[in-house]
C-alpha cells in the first residue's frame, strides 16, 4: 500500500483522493481553490502540502488529520489567519508561503510543539507576542516580508537558534541594530 500520493490538479480536489485514508504523505499542486476533504479521516497522514495560487482561505480542515506534523501551505491570496481557539495539533512544522498573509493571530501559540516556521515570501510587518509561548520553536523564516523593524519578540523566543531575515525593507539604521542585538546579518 502507497503511503505517498502526489497530485497535479488542473481544477478541483478530486473526491476520490478521501479513498487513500491511510496515507502518510500528501501533496497537492493546481489551480484549485476549495480542498473539500474530511482530513479526520486521514488517521496517519503527517505530511500535507497545498501549492495553489487559487486557495482565498486557509484550510483550517486540514488540522484535523490527527497526526499531521509539517504543514506547507504555498501560493494562495489569503492575508489573514483566522484559527479556533479549541484547536490542538501536533504540528511540528508550519510553512506558509508566497500567499499575501499580513497577519498572524495570537492563537499562533496553540501550536505548542512547533519547532519550524516558514512564513517567507508574504506581507507581514510584524509578529504576535504569543510567538515567544512557542517554547519548542527553534527555526523561523520571515524572508521576503514587509518587516521594517525585526520585532522584539523573537528575543523572547527561549528556543530559537535560526532566524532568517532576508528581504525585507530594513534601513541601514536597523540592520545595524539587528547585527548589534539580534547577531544576525540580513541582506
């Protein structure tokens, strides 16, 4: 039995994809906007990723795969992250790139066992002060963004030991201080 189905999907998500429940990998590349799929179902699936261009929301249905621990979310022109309060996951990692996210909500830190966090290639300006409750969070990407100042927070961040930065409309002023406070070199 296949654990891995990679999809190129030129329209919708095809319903019959919901027949593979024992998949471990999943991986979806097209033009569609809406997933459609009952991801509780997907009781050993742990790698999901979403390349669209079309995806308007982020597929909160996707954190219903009980074991889903790397998330990438690719493409897409959602700018905001709306998650539930009562949501508990076990993801491990989180990429979200190339959409137009400007905002991440404080129910980030819901996400108590993320280590990884790519969130390259978007708009955000800034970070929530919940980030620094990801105690397990030991890489983060905010490449490509609109981040002016690197926010104080990641200071914070007990577990962090890779930040990259790179991209962003920093003054020389502020690299500067990055270089000084944070040891970091972004170009």
């Amino acid at each position: 039995m296949k654990k891995f189905l990679k999809r190129d999907l030129s329209d919708n998500v095809p319903q019959d994809i919901q027949n593979h429940s024992y998949l471990e990998e999943l991986h979806l590349k097209g033009t569609f906007s809406f997933l459609g799929l009952d991801f509780f179902q997907f009781k050993n699936l742990k790698t999901l990723t979403i390349n669209s261009s079309e995806i308007e929301v982020f597929p909160l249905e996707c954190l219903k795969a009980p074991l889903l621990k790397n998330l990438k979310i690719i493409g897409g022109s959602f700018s905001t992250l709306k998650l539930p309060l009562e949501i508990l996951s076990p993801l491990e990692s989180l990429t979200i790139k190339n959409t137009k996210l400007s905002e991440l909500p404080l129910e980030l830190a819901q996400f108590e066992n993320l280590k990884e966090m790519n969130l390259s290639g978007n708009l955000l300006k800034n970070l929530p002060v919940t980030l620094k409750e990801l105690r397990k969070l030991t890489r983060l990407n905010i490449d490509h963004n609109q981040f002016e100042v690197l926010p104080d927070v990641i200071k914070e961040c007990a577990s962090l030991r890779h930040v990259s930065c790179d991209g962003n409309p920093f003054s020389e002023e502020e690299k500067f201080r990055i270089q000084k406070e944070f040891n970091l070199y972004p170009h």
